[in-house]
C-alpha cells in the first residue's frame, strides 16, 4: 500500500487560497490511497476518480484565474504544464479504471504525490516568488 503523506510546513506557498487547496488536495490523494484499494467496484472507483479529475481542474482553473489578476509572466507556460498533469492523470485514471490493481493504484498514487511535490515546490513556488518581487501585484 502507498504511504501517507503528511502536510509540511515548507509546502506552504504563503497564499491563502492556493495553499488551503493543496492541503485539500494531498488530503484527497491520501484519502484515494486508503479508499481505492477497498473499493467496492468499478462504480465506487469511477466516483472517485472523478472526484480527483474534477478538484485538480477546479484547482488549476483558481490558480490561472489568480495568475492572471496578478499578471503572471509565466501564465501560458503554468497553464501548460497543467494541461500536461490534467493529461497524465487521465491516462492514469483510464488504467486503474480498467484494473484496480494495486500496482495500479500505486502507480496512481505515486505520480500523485510526484506531482504535488514538484509541481507545488518548483513550479508554483516561481509564481510565489513573483508576487515577493512584485508587492503591488494582486494575488486573490
């Protein structure tokens, strides 16, 4: 089974609404690792699932819309890299949808947690760093 990942402080990127979403995002990531093992069928994995494809578009498209209020440089080039990770995680997806196995699950899981610490820590963390720079831009 795939380890919990806990919350650290250095994941916190210093604003409020994009921090507050990762938190609810690693706490759905542990959250599938516990549940999709012991789901009872192809339905209750399918809901899952779409639960996790649909909060990592509602969370990206937050993200863009305050990039784009604080003028972003790197906006097109943040965009596509989720439009990348939204593209994986449907293959992903797909894959533990047509066997639930728990190599697949774990291969799930683990592209998860990869995602969340570098996307968040190097990715994210440049937008971060741009609003430190940048005082008199808007963030939320």
């Amino acid at each position: 089974m795939t380890e919990h990942l806990n919350w650290k402080k250095r994941y916190d990127l210093g604003v409020e609404d994009i921090d507050y979403q990762h938190h609810y995002f690693l706490n759905l990531v542990n959250r599938l690792a516990r549940e999709l093992p012991k789901s009872s069928g192809p339905e209750e994995t399918a809901r899952l699932l779409k639960e996790l494809n649909m909060y990592a578009k509602f969370h990206f498209f937050s993200e863009e819309n305050m990039m784009e209020k604080a003028e972003y440089p790197e906006l097109q080039e943040h965009k596509q890299s989720h439009r990348h990770l939204i593209d994986m995680l449907g293959s992903k997806q797909v894959s533990v949808e047509l066997n639930s196995s728990q190599e697949n699950v774990d291969a799930l899981i683990g592209f998860l947690v990869d995602w969340f610490l570098h996307h968040t820590m190097m990715v994210d963390k440049k937008y971060t760093v741009f609003l430190q720079q940048h005082p008199g831009h808007v963030s939320e």
